[in-house]
C-alpha cells in the first residue's frame, strides 16, 4: 500500500463482478503494470451463500441525516444488511438491503440535499417504523457500521433498543494502518481493497459497499470483518480528565480528548495497546490518575448523553 498510487483499471464484466466475494487478497487487485485492478462491488441482491457454520448474526448500518446533532437533525435515510457470519469473519449469507426513508417533518438543507441526494419530494410523506426496525435489527448479535460514533447516537434516539446492543465499528476497531491501508474513509478504503461502487452517499449504496469491504481477505488471512470483530471484543476504557486544572484544558484537546458538555468533563477512549502510554501521559502532564472507566461493545461509541462521568471525590474538611 505504499510508495507511489497506481492508476486505476475499472472492471465491470460480470464475470470479474463477482471476484470481490472469492476472497481476493490485495495482491489480486495488481495489474502488475503499475494499474491496479477495481472491480464493482456485488450487488447484495447477487450475493452468494457459502458454505459454513454460522457463528453470529450482524447488522450492517448505515444512514442519511440532516446533519451532526442526533438530538436536533432527524435520520433521512435508513438501509441495513443482516449477514451471517462463520468464526473464520466469513460471510456466509446477506440478507438485504432493507431500509426507508424518513420525513424530517422541514424542508431538507440544500447542502444537505446536495451531498445524499435526498430531496424533500423523496421523503414527503414516509416515517420509518421504529417498532418494526427495532424487531428486525434485534435478530442481530451486533450492530456494525462504519462510522459506529455517527451512526448509533442517531439510530438510539429513534429505536433506543439499539442502545442495548454490541456495536462493532469498521473505521475504529478496525487498526487500518496497521494493515497496510492509508486513510480510514470508506470509498477510499473499498478502493485499496480493490473495490469501487459508482455510488455513493446514498444509504443503501454504502451498506452495499461496507459488506463487500468486509469480506475483503487481507495478506495475514483475515477478512476485514475478523478484524473488526477482534477488535471490537478488544478491553477499552475510557479516560475521564476528572477535576481537570484549566491550565491543562487546550494540553488534553490537543491529544485528542473530547470535552462533554453535560457530564462537564474531558475524556478520550483508550484502547488496550495504548493504556500504558496514555495513563503516563497523564501522570506526567497532571500528576494525578484519570478516572478509568471499562468500556465494552455495549458501551463504546454511545453518545454523551447516555453514559455518567465519575463523580469528583469529596474532601472532608475533618481532621
């Protein structure tokens, strides 16, 4: 993944349409001319069953909004896959892509409008069913998308049952770098692994694009998939910058802490690899301990508001 971009050869017959779902390697994606082969994702409508034990089932997420704020821009646009899935991090059968759309009940932003290609004509009218989505989804072991931050916290607020849900998220629990890739964008991505799909920002199309992601087979014999659900079963924690001195507020910014405004306090995820590194760190810039709370896939990537900050401990004026 390295060195220098090659160009890029688009291939769309149907026979190599369908090459993505054989377990391609990255190496299969090189021309060895300096091109490098992109085939057009599979239609999960063409997907097609292996053989294999199931192990789990995962509901592959994505959606259109109005915007960032889940508790003020409404869900646009929903589209899921239910995949099944071996312990090996195999599809073995997809289910789907079922989804709606949702009238935010105000006209949509243009800019938004732009960028989905969702228009107010498109949306009049129709609701998604909370009820029904949380019965299909609740089939699942686990949600999975590849913006788990982004996605649960607007999802939760119209079907909270996700909320009791393990998430898995593709961009995060995936170690992308580590892996040879470059960047953590999804089409970007896709096209690494030697995918592309024509289009995008559109729901549907980009579940269709992150199931194919996933099944991708790497050099080290994992799928993307089994990455992602290794790390998601990973330990993790979050660092509550606890009674945080002011002075040190723009030190924890800059090292990538979040501040929430109702739990008034900085915090960041850490994962196992870094908790060493990061508690130092701490030490170092504040002399004291963070709070460190245990964070699992049930927990991870909730919004602020669903979760309590550790309380600032007490000091007796006693002697």
């Amino acid at each position: 993944m390295n060195g220098k971009t090659p160009s890029a050869v688009l291939v769309t017959n149907d026979e190599e349409l369908n090459m993505n779902t054989k377990n391609c390697s990255s190496e299969d994606s090189d021309a060895g001319d300096g091109n490098r082969i992109l085939r057009r994702i599979t239609p999960l409508s063409k997907w097609p069953n292996l053989p294999g034990e199931p192990h789990c089932k995962i509901c592959v997420i994505d959606l259109e909004t109005e915007g960032f704020d889940a508790q003020y821009h409404h869900i646009l646009e929903f589209a899921g896959a239910m995949i099944e899935v071996d312990r090996q991090g195999r599809i073995l059968s997809v289910e789907g892509p079922k989804g709606g759309f949702n009238d935010p009940g105000r006209p949509i932003e243009r800019k938004i409008a732009e960028l989905t290609g969702i228009t107010d004509e498109m949306v009049a009218g129709v609701r998604l069913s909370p009820r029904k989505l949380a019965d299909w989804i609740g089939q699942a072991d686990a949600c999975l998308s590849f913006n788990a931050a982004f996605d649960r916290v607007h999802l939760e607020e119209l079907v909270p049952e996700v909320g009791k849900m393990a998430w898995i998220c593709a961009m995060a629990d995936v170690n992308w770098r580590r892996l040879g890739f470059d960047g953590r964008a999804q089409a970007y991505l896709a096209m690494q692994a030697g995918l592309f799909n024509d289009n995008a920002h559109r729901a549907t199309d980009d579940v269709e694009t992150l199931v194919s992601l996933l099944s991708h087979s790497l050099d080290d014999g994992w799928t993307v998939l089994s990455h992602a659900m290794e790390g998601a079963r990973t330990k993790t924690w979050r660092f509550e910058a606890t009674q945080l001195p002011y002075r040190f507020k723009d030190d924890v910014k800059r090292r990538g802490y979040r501040f929430s405004g109702l739990n008034k306090v900085w915090h960041t995820l850490v994962r196992e690899d870094e908790f060493d590194e990061e508690l130092a760190w701490y030490r170092g810039l504040t002399g004291e301990d963070p709070s460190i709370v245990p964070v699992n896939a049930f927990e991870r990537y909730r919004a602020d508001w669903n979760w309590n900050a550790v309380k600032p401990k007490r000091h007796s004026l006693g002697g």
